[in-house]
C-alpha cells in the first residue's frame, strides 16, 4: 500500500554533485546530477527564449501598465489557470499532501510574494545601477547557503568562475550609484530572499516532497494571485486602474494583458522545470546572463546607448557564465567517468 511522501528532509541535497544519502533517489524526482548536459542547455535555451520574449513584450505592447502588484496577480492567476487546465486533460497528477506539507507550500507562496514586495519597496530607495549590482551576487549566496545548508562541495574552478560573472554584470551596469541606508538594506535583503526563493523552489522538487514542477505551480499560483492582488488594493493600484478605466478595461488590452498572461505561464513553468533539472545556483547564475542579455536587447531593438566599460562588463559577464558552464560540464563528464 503506498503512502504520501512526509516532509522529513533530513537536510539531504539530492541534486548535489557528491550526493549526501547514498540510496538512489525516486525516479519521480529527477535532479541536476541526473540530467545530461544537452538536456539541461535545451532547457535553459526554452527558459531564456521565454523571458526575453516576456521582456519584449512588456517593453513594446504593455508599455506604460504600470500596475507591479496587478501585472504580479495576472501571471500568477494565468500560471493558475493553465496548470489546471493542464491538470484536466490528464498531464499531471496531485500528490495527497499532508496539513504540513500544505502549510509549507503556504509558506513558500508568501515567500514569492514578500520577494517582490521588498524589491519594489526598495526601487524607490535605490537606483536601478545600485539594484542590478546587488542583485548579480546572487549566485555567490546561492553557493554559501548549499554549502553552510546542505554541506554540497564545489569545485574551486566554480567559485573562481563567479568573480568574473559578478564583477562583470556591475561594470554592464555601472551608473549612477545612489542608495539610502534603508535602501540598502532592503535591497540586500531583496537579494537574499530572492536566492532564498530559488533555492526552496527546488527543494519543493527535488527534496522529500518531489512534486512535479506543474503541481508546484498550480499549488503555489493561486495563493500569490490572492496575495498580489490584496497587495493592489493596499497600494491603490486596483483604485487607480479602475480610475484611468471608468467604463473597464478595452477589448484590446483584454487581448493584451491575456496574451502577456500566456507567456507569463510559459516562463513560470520554464522556469520551474529548469530550475529542477539545472540546479538553484545555475538559476542564480542565469539571472546575471538575463542582466546582459537585457541590455544587448536595449541596444539592437531601442537604441539605447552603452559605454565602454558596460561594453567590457558585458563581455566579462558573458565569458564568466561561459566558464562556469564549463567547469559544470567537466564536473558531470568526470562524474559520469567513474
């Protein structure tokens, strides 16, 4: 007779290079050290192709929506309807979850959104040069916290190959420097929420619970659309929506906000699948790519202008991530060679 999966983790990091619980993991729980090298750059190729698209998007159809908290609750709620959808026609199943688990899933949808509401609040503290520097670190707590957490050894080429990654995105950046101490510190605690937020993300699918990167969206999404949207009535949002659209939103922003919710579930599920199959800490170090990869996307499509040293960042940046897939890519082969 089969039983539900508990919650006792026992701190083993399945997804680690040198795992720490000799067993074999579950089949259902495929992870990073399972997972072949052309697979996971197939699906960090879909996730970044989603996320520039949804960047794209949002520069040059939504343009002026400046609604943070409601654009949050209609990926969230898109991300909610097309899990469920999804859920009908038969492509996944739910887990039989204890009031535990349950309230840890609660938990972790707070997490999502308490992320966001620290990186908003401290934009307005911070300039956006100060924010992209202290958000490209991200990788470097991502380490520390698999290694001080989960006791999982890196390779010293690994650690080695974010300092150029890091410093990189701050010359690609580099600006105008302004912060208040409050700023700062919110900014700082953006950050490590942010790499928090990762991490438990593939905790939920490759630890004890192993759910499927679809269920951990349906169960999640529906909690931060709630969340979100209360956040929009607290902030006036959802008042100063319904006041620029008296008579309620046109058909054409209808069809707008609704095709933007449709690549929102695309990343969002993207998102979720590559960060099972490639590891919290590639997650981290994509998001840096994601920084320069934006600012190339200004360049070609918007003509913004750069200069030498955000030239230079750039291409440090870019050759920092090249490096550390590499190191990731040896680590595997010599693994897979025992």
């Amino acid at each position: 007779m089969s039983t539900s999966p508990t919650f006792k983790d026992k701190d083993e990091d399945l997804e680690a290079q040198v795992p720490l619980n000799p067993q074999p993991p579950s089949p259902t729980a495929r992870t990073e050290n399972e997972v072949s090298g052309t697979t996971k750059l197939l699906y960090l190729a879909v996730y970044f192709l989603c996320n520039i698209s949804l960047t794209i998007y949002n520069k040059l159809i939504l343009g002026k929506f400046s609604y943070p908290w409601l654009l949050t609750a209609l990926h969230a709620g898109s991300a909610s309807i097309g899990c469920y959808i999804l859920l009908l026609q038969g492509r996944f199943t739910l887990t039989k979850l204890s009031l535990q688990q349950n309230v840890v899933l609660f938990l972790f949808s707070i997490l999502f959104t308490v992320n966001i509401a620290t990186s908003n609040v401290s934009l307005a503290m911070v300039s956006i040069p100060f924010h992209q520097i202290m958000r490209s670190t991200c990788p470097f707590f991502a380490v520390l916290i698999y290694r001080f957490r989960y006791g999982r050894s890196y390779p010293r080429d690994t650690y080695l190959s974010l300092i150029p990654l890091i410093l990189g995105v701050g010359l690609a950046t580099y600006g105008d420097y302004y912060f208040t101490t409050a700023g700062f510190i919110l900014t700082f605690l953006g950050v490590i929420l942010a790499v928090v937020k990762t991490v438990a993300t593939n905790r939920i699918m490759t630890g004890a619970l192993a759910l499927s990167p679809l269920e951990t969206l349906l169960r999640m999404s529906p909690l931060a659309c709630a969340q979100a949207l209360v956040c929009a009535i607290a902030s006036g949002e959802l008042a100063g929506f319904r006041e620029q659209n008296p008579e309620g939103p046109s058909g054409a922003l209808i069809l707008t906000l609704a095709g933007n919710g449709l690549l929102a579930f695309c990343l969002n599920y993207s998102s979720f699948s590559t960060n099972k199959v490639a590891g919290a800490v590639t997650m981290t170090v994509c998001g840096n790519i994601k920084q320069c990869l934006t600012i190339l996307l200004g360049i070609v499509l918007f003509g913004v202008q750069v200069g030498f040293l955000n030239g230079c960042g750039m291409v440090i940046a870019l050759a920092g991530a090249a490096w550390y897939s590499a190191v990731e890519l040896r680590s595997k082969t010599q693994k897979g060679g025992r």
